[in-house]
C-alpha cells in the first residue's frame, strides 16, 4: 500500500521523521511536506503565486517532495506528482504533530486539514499530534498510527481519524479514549504592546485553561486527564437538523 505522509511543522520536524519510521514497517512511504514550519495555516491553500516543488530524499521514504506552500497544498499537490509517477496514493496521514490538535483548535490546525484534504482527494485519513511544542515521546503516537493503518479496509474516504497522545512515555498515560471535539479555550489568549510607530501589535499566547470537569467523553478534558484521545472529523459543516427546520419556514 502506498501512503502519502504531510504535516505543518516542515520536512525538517521530528515529528514526520518518526512517523514515515513507523509507517514504513508497514507500507510504502511517500512525503509532502512544506518547506518551512506553517502552523494554524488551516485548510488554506495558494492562489495568485506559483507553488515551486522540490524532489529530495528522505530516510524511510520511497520518494518525497518539499513544497513552497500550505500543509493543504502538499497534499494537493503530493497526490498529482506521485500520481504522475505512476503511484496510487491509498491513504494520508499528516503529523507527528509538535502540539496538540484539540477540540475547536482543529478549526486551525494545518496538520488536521493536511489530513481532511486527503479525504477531499478520496482517500481514507489520519492526523496525530503530541501534546507539546517540544515533543520527544512520539511512541504511543506511531503506535496508534499504525493501529489506524491496520484498519484500512474498514476506513472510509470522508472521515479523518484525529489522533492526540500527552508528550509521556506510554507506561504514565491513562489510557486512550474514543472522544468527541471540546471547547479549547486560553488564559490570556492575547499579548498586546506597542509598535515603534505607537500602534497596537499584537501575539498570540496563553496556556490551555484547565476545566473542572472529569467528563473524558470531551478531547480537551480527556487529554488534561492524561488520555491519548481519538476522534473521527467529518469536512460537512452541515447543522443537518437546522437544515429540515429551516426549510419549513426559508423555503419559497
């Protein structure tokens, strides 16, 4: 089986390294990846510029490309030149993540809309993350990548597997959960300051905030109790109730 691995962080990170390590033992390798760290990129892709590609190599992988645009682009792009080499990519996987992808933090995580892009391109698809900026326990994080792999016949081609382990050795993580997107929300979201110029400027910063609630049935709960969580996405944004209660009183 052919597999097509992106992420956000960059061909250099750690984390797609280790992942195309463990994906390998299991199918044949193919990287996308950009050129530099594009994280919260989202699913945007380039328009009005030329996206150059570069071949490289790239250890564990039967080909790999380096790519001048978004975690979204590689997967678009990925698809069509490996195409053109003649290789059917089966399935996308896009991570190891250097940071948890949770609950509406999704909505603007290039690592998670690596992945729903290959969904877009008819392809079943995973993401995984580890829950830190300097992530060095990656472990249980191929481990359940390759889990996911193994049930690729059953995979469907509209759903993302959104996977999150805690940056610890496996043996002092709880366990793992099968949960559903939370709210992600941030102690002093904003840094503000002053610009040369006197203008207000602005950083995004802050940490996670912590929740009360032991309710392990929500991602962000989960993983703040210690869980690796996983969470199958959907790209419909439909409210699909709203959408029948609507009609009896929008439609003409």
């Amino acid at each position: 089986m052919n597999i097509l691995i992106a992420n956000d962080d960059g061909i250099q990170a750690e984390g797609i390294r280790r992942l195309a390590e463990a994906l390998s033992e299991r199918a044949d390798v193919y990287i996308a990846a950009p050129r530099t760290q594009m994280s919260a990129a989202a699913h945007s892709i380039t328009m009005r510029k030329d996206i150059t590609v570069e071949r490289t190599t790239f250890e564990n992988a039967e080909g790999a490309i380096i790519v001048d645009g978004t975690p979204a682009d590689c997967v678009k792009i990925g698809m069509r030149v490996f195409k053109e080499d003649g290789i059917d990519i089966g399935m996308v996987f896009s991570g190891i993540n250097h940071g948890s992808n949770l609950g509406t933090d999704t909505l603007y995580s290039g690592t998670v809309s690596a992945a729903i892009e290959g969904n877009l391109c008819g392809v079943p698809a995973c993401a995984v993350s580890v829950s830190s900026s300097n992530a060095c326990h990656f472990d249980l994080a191929c481990d359940l990548a390759l889990k996911t792999l193994a049930k690729f016949p059953s995979l469907d081609n509209l759903t993302t597997i959104n996977i999150n382990t805690p940056n610890l050795p496996p043996e002092e993580i709880a366990g793992v959960k099968v949960c559903r997107l939370g709210i992600r929300e941030y102690d002093n979201w904003f840094d503000a300051e002053k610009s040369e110029g006197g203008l207000p400027k602005f950083r995004y910063s802050g940490e996670p905030v912590v929740y009360d609630s032991k309710n392990t049935d929500i991602d962000v709960i989960a993983m703040q109790e210690g869980y690796a969580t996983i969470t199958p996405l959907f790209f419909d944004l439909t409210n699909h109730e709203k959408v029948w209660a609507m009609r009896r009183t929008w439609e003409l």
